[in-house]
C-alpha cells in the first residue's frame, strides 16, 4: 500500500455475512482521502449476494471544510472578565424578582439580564471558513520540519533565482523525499508488527484503524428503523434516536413479573393520591437551599465546559461575583420551594457518541447519548445529589457492598474485595466463582414509577405540600 500509495478506508465491520471476515476491501489514493466524509458497511441491506456492500461519501470536487456553519457564537476566550464583573455587578444588583410572580417569569428576567452582561462583555464571532489539509497516516514532525525547509527554500528561489539558490531547493527536496520514504518504511513496519501482534481479528482491525485513521467525524450512520426500513435523513435518525432512548420504547411491562408489577403500580397510585399530608418540612433534606451549598455547588463547576441550549457558560459564574450568586440563589429558592422547574432546565443539546467496537452503527444501541444542560441546573443538581448522599449514607440504605457512585469509594475497593475472597478460596482449597452483569440502558431503563416507590418507601416523601406527585418531586427526579 506504501508503494502504490492507497489507503484502505474501511470500517472494521465485516463484508461477508455469516462471517468476521472483512475480504471486500475499499482502496483509494490519497488525493482523494481528504474529501472522504465517511465509509459505511451496509450490513443491513438485503441483498441476495454473500458480499456486502460498502459505501463511500466523501466531497467530490469541494475542498474539506470546517465550521461551515454562518451561526454565530459566543467567544469566551475572549471575555474580558474585569468588565464582566463590572457589569454584572451593576446589571444584578437592579434585578429584582416580584413576590408573587411565578418561577417561569422570574427565570426568563434572570436569563435576560445574564445575555445583556454577555453582550456587552463577550464578542460573537462568526465561525472561520478553513480548509483542513488531512496529511496520510505516516506524516510526523520530521516530515513536516522537512517540508517547512523546503517551502523557504523555494520561496527564496522564487525572490532570486541564484544558483545557489537552486541548489538549496534541490538539497531540500531530496531530505524531504527521504525523510519521507523512510517515515512510510517505519509506519509499514510498525502497522505489520502491531497487526501481527494482534490476537484476535477484532483487535487486528483496531491497530490498522488506529494507525491509519485520519481526523475522524463522529457522524451517525444510516440507521435501522423499527419495521427493517434504512433512515438515511438527519430528521428520521434523529426520531429514532430520541424514541430509543427519550420517549421510554425500552421499557415493556411484560419485562416484568405481573404481579411485582400490579403491586408497585398499585401503591405508587395510592401514594401519589393520597390527601394526607405528612410532616416532612423538619427533615434536613427539605431544607432551604443554603448560600453555602450555591457556592461549594459553583466551586465544583468545570471551567471550559460545553453549554447547553441557553449558552451559559460556567466561567459566567465562577467570575460573576456575589450579584450573581444572590440572585442565582433566589431563582433557586423559589423552584424548590415551590417545588416547579423552569421549562429552560428541562432542554438539553444532545449529541450522540459511537460506542466502541460495536460490530454495527446501523442500530441505534450502538450509540451513547451526551447531554449539554443548563448550568444552573446544573448548579442545583449538585445540591440535591449531596443532600441525598448524606440522607442515604446516614441511615445505611445501601448496601456496604456497593461501591459505585459513593464518596471515597469506587472499583478499586470491589477489586480489593474480589481479591481477597479469591486468595480466601485458595487458602481453603476452594473454587471461586465470578459473574459479571453489563445492563444494557442502565439508567435509561430505570422504571420511574416503581423509583418513586422505593424512594418514599426509605423515607425520601418530597416537600411538605408538594408530596410524592408527578408534578413535584417526579418532575425534579426527570430533570435531574
């Protein structure tokens, strides 16, 4: 492939049915490869051949571009945080909140001051058209030295068209040929060993992609619809993206035991029906959200994170001062105790990440669903997470056993524990036997209404006054 100068842009997925083997190879030359957008297996087309088809999408004649969007965005790297602290010194410090208006009014003021302070303090820029040169898999730094000798070496023949300087010109483009042949020698070798090195035929492909692979784009392929039809349009993909994973067409209650079912169902009416009201405004976790939990909640904000729908970025808050934390803390307030969450924190930017080494990116389980949210709901997530920490840890309702998702704790401690019991069995000539269970949409398939149950059922009620209703503490528990 070195001598020829093609590249293999496949897939790792098979071109053979019934088989691993991927015989049906996709070869082109390199000025082509930067146009490639993207090469697909078509293992879902029904054709009557033992061969499947591969395709090729790649900008025939257009140069690559990036950001082609004409969108325009806020460029935080630019923010001049004197001013910004200014600002919003002066902008919060007017903002008020009417006693008796609701959540959703007094949000959109919030929202409204924070993107005045951002425009005054925070340029929006258009995003640069570039083209982006993709260099083969074997360029590297000596290569690239090389070639910038070479270019000075031919603009100055260009300026003075001197002997020596057409000496110099053939001087460089020798080193750089030769620095580029054996870059090419090298990364051949090193493609051989690592392929040979490979055990299973998985693997084999995963070392030819790592070493061969250009700038990747994480695109969605075309995808298998519920009846077996292919959607190839970003609308239709993204319907059945968001039915997989948002609308609940994973849940089935035929997945369950019938009567487990009815009884949870049954007491989750009961609960959420109920007109007695318990007293539960004494019990810390109900409590009114502290200057101190805002503040260690803003502490704990990751700088350079991505925003979600309303463009707040982190930074906005780390940098805003006490302004902005006291009307942060008030917006905060209201929503819990009035237990309503503004229509903003609910809207999320979802991207959509391949999980590696899936065998098809034809299936909508083959992806990973990423949330961009609000920062503020970020801000207050955080709050109720801690306070539900210390509720559960306090009175034990977990197991000791679990390890994930608790303070100082984590999979080092399980690979302590399945350690010793291991070196315990040796110790009494036993066998020790191990299961590991992946759960496939964990999280996503987490049955809500029996959630609620089992909550109120280790003393988590809600509010006072708000109880364990869809429209309280079920909308808070959807949010977060």
């Amino acid at each position: 492939m070195t001598t020829s100068k093609l590249i293999c842009v496949n897939d790792d997925q098979a071109t053979r049915r019934a088989s691993s083997s991927v015989i049906d190879l996709f070869l082109i030359s390199r000025q082509l490869f930067n146009d490639v957008k993207n090469c697909v297996t078509l293992t879902h087309e029904k054709v009557q051949s033992d061969h499947i088809a591969v395709l090729l999408d790649f900008n025939a004649g257009n140069p690559h571009e990036e950001n082609t969007s004409e969108e325009e965005y806020w460029n935080i790297k630019k923010c001049d945080w004197n001013a910004w602290k200014e600002t919003a010194k002066d902008s919060f410090s007017k903002l008020s909140f009417p006693q008796n208006e609701n959540i959703e009014n007094n949000y959109n003021r919030f929202e409204e001051t924070l993107t005045n302070c951002m425009t005054k303090c925070i340029p929006l820029v258009k995003p640069k058209k570039k083209t982006i040169i993709q260099h083969p898999p074997w360029w590297n730094d000596d290569i690239r030295e090389m070639k910038g000798k070479l270019n000075k070496a031919q603009k100055k023949f260009k300026l003075r068209s001197t002997p020596e300087n057409f000496e110099n010109v053939a001087k460089a483009e020798n080193d750089f040929e030769m620095t580029k042949k054996d870059a090419q020698n090298k990364w051949s070798e090193d493609l051989c060993e690592k392929i040979g090195e490979a055990k299973s035929l998985r693997e084999k492909w995963s070392n030819f992609k790592k070493l061969t692979k250009k700038k990747s784009e994480n695109l969605v392929h075309p995808l298998q619809g519920n009846n077996g039809n292919i959607l190839f349009t970003e609308s239709e993909k993204s319907n059945i993206l968001k039915n997989t994973f948002f609308e609940g067409y994973h849940l089935k209650a035929n997945n369950f035991n019938q009567q487990f079912y009815d009884d949870i169902t049954q007491q989750y009416i009961s609960i959420s029906t109920s007109n007695q009201e318990e007293n539960t405004d004494n019990i810390k976790y109900n409590d009114y959200i502290t200057m101190e939990e805002l503040e260690g909640s803003i502490f704990k904000l990751k700088k350079e994170s991505a925003p979600g729908p309303d463009f707040f970025f982190t930074e906005l808050f780390i940098n805003g001062g006490s302004e902005i934390k006291v009307q942060t803390f008030d917006i905060i307030n209201q929503s819990w105790e009035e237990g309503i969450i503004p229509l903003n924190w609910r809207r999320a930017n979802v991207k959509f990440i391949k999980k590696l080494y899936k065998p098809n990116y034809n299936l909508p389980s083959s992806y990973r669903p990423i949330s961009l949210t609000s920062v503020v709901a970020k801000l207050m997530e955080r709050i109720i997470t801690y306070r539900l920490e210390g509720f559960v840890e306090m009175n034990n309702i977990m197991d000791q056993e679990q390890e994930g998702f608790r303070h100082f704790r984590g999979t080092t401690n399980a690979l302590l524990s399945l350690t010793q019991a291991i070196f315990n069995g040796f110790n009494k000539d036993k066998t020790t036997i191990v299961i590991f269970i992946d759960f496939e949409k964990a999280y996503d398939s987490v049955w809500r209404e029996g959630l609620m149950v089992k909550l109120y059922n280790d003393g988590i009620k809600g509010k006072n006054g708000c109880g364990l209703m869809p429209s309280s503490v079920t909308e808070k528990l959807d949010a977060w």
